[in-house]
C-alpha cells in the first residue's frame, strides 16, 4: 500500500496531479480543492493517498490530511459512493464541512456535489451518522501536517523542500483539532456522543475560527434546553 507521496510537481490538472518521486512519477488524482491549493510546477509537494485496485486498474488518491483520507474511506464505504463522487464531495465540502454535514444530517449540503442526487445524499448521512462523532473525535490526531519531507525527495539544495498541498493544511488541522477537543470536553461533561457532535459541527459551521473554548461555549448554549 502507498500511504503517501512526497515529490517534485511535474504537472498539474484539475484532477490530478503527476509528482516525480527519485525519477519515478506517479499520478495522484486529487478533488478540485486540493488541486487549487497545491504549490505550481517545479516545486514540491507531500499528499497521503489510497490505492485503489481493480482488475484492469492502479489509481492513486490524494489527500492534503489524514481526515481527509479518513473521511473518503468512509465515503466510499457507502453503496454506490465510488472514488469519484467520494472526491467530488470533499472537493465540495472539505474534510470539516463532510463532518459537519453528516453530524447534522445535512444531506442537502452533501448532494451540492456534482453527481450526487438526493438518495444517495440521503444514504451517506444515514450510513455515516453514527459514525461521525469518532471521526471528529480523532480529527485533531489524524490531520497530521504532510511537511518535512524527511529526506524523502533527493533534489538539488536550490530546490525548495516537499511542503504540504497547500497553506490552507495548518488551519484545516486547527479546526479539527479544536472540534476533536471540544467534542471530548461536552461527552466528559456527560452529552451523548451524537448530539455533542452535531452541537459541535453546527458551532463550528457558524465560525469556522473558533478555538476550542468558543466552540465549547457555543455549543453548550445549542444544547441548553429551549424555552
């Protein structure tokens, strides 16, 4: 299994990307907004993939964080969500807005993907319901920077160091670092799991900069009881 690329950008589409690894280049396919956010050509890169093999084909997926990877492994768990719309979605979304969405049982925002209907919008949500709030939990741990190539890419010293898709990596892991800990705080307080986690995932959908004291505070005020 390849885990993860580290390389020099050869080039650049709006699905993929070729990465030149010790002479070897491989093509990643990646969702419209890693591509956007990847550096331009001749400079370096660090992307986690899957490998996802059938009989009469290799196709290496790339993700800029662990919680993306994550993310489409569950994505693609669900019946008819192949590697294609489980990209299609997070390039719609993005690895926190797929969480919040299925947190909150907003499949509307999932069928905003490009080739996603209603039912199978529907059937996501209700698949991977349960299942969001261990992900979110453990979104601070797996959205790990891709940086530092530990001596992965062997270049000329003029060229710049293998780096992470793009600058939006730091804050993407952030955010789910401060959702991850604010969901851990609500369960210790005694929440359920379920409704910690849509709590959390709208908080942090009305201000996506929040650190974990906001989003615990703006949480607590959408589980107190009403009237």
């Amino acid at each position: 299994m390849i885990g993860r690329i580290a390389g020099v950008i050869l080039h650049r589409a709006m699905d993929h990307v070729l990465i030149d690894v010790r002479g070897v280049g491989y093509i990643v396919h990646v969702s419209n907004r890693t591509a956007a956010a990847l550096p331009p050509v001749g400079e370096a890169c660090a992307l986690y993939t899957d490998l996802l093999v059938r009989e009469d084909i290799l196709q290496l997926f790339g993700f800029p964080t662990l919680l993306e990877k994550e993310w489409h492994r569950l994505l693609t768990t669900v019946q008819g969500v192949g590697a294609k719309a489980s990209m299609a979605i997070l390039g719609t979304l993005g690895a926190e807005g797929v969480g919040r969405a299925v947190a909150l049982g907003d499949w509307s925002s999932i069928r905003a993907a490009p080739g996603v209907g209603p039912k199978l919008a529907q059937r996501v949500v209700m698949e991977l319901k349960d299942k969001a709030p261990t992900v979110m939990a453990l979104g601070g741990a797996l959205t790990v920077d891709a940086s530092a190539v530990d001596a992965v890419v062997e270049t000329p010293t003029d060229r710049p160091s293998a780096r992470p898709a793009g600058r939006a990596t730091a804050p993407a892991g952030q955010a789910a670092s401060a959702a991850a800990d604010a969901l851990s705080a609500l369960t210790n307080l005694g929440y359920g799991q379920g409704e910690a986690a849509a709590a959390v995932a709208e908080a942090s959908g009305r201000d996506d900069t929040a650190g974990t004291p906001a989003l615990i505070r703006a949480a607590l005020k959408l589980l107190a009881p009403k009237g």
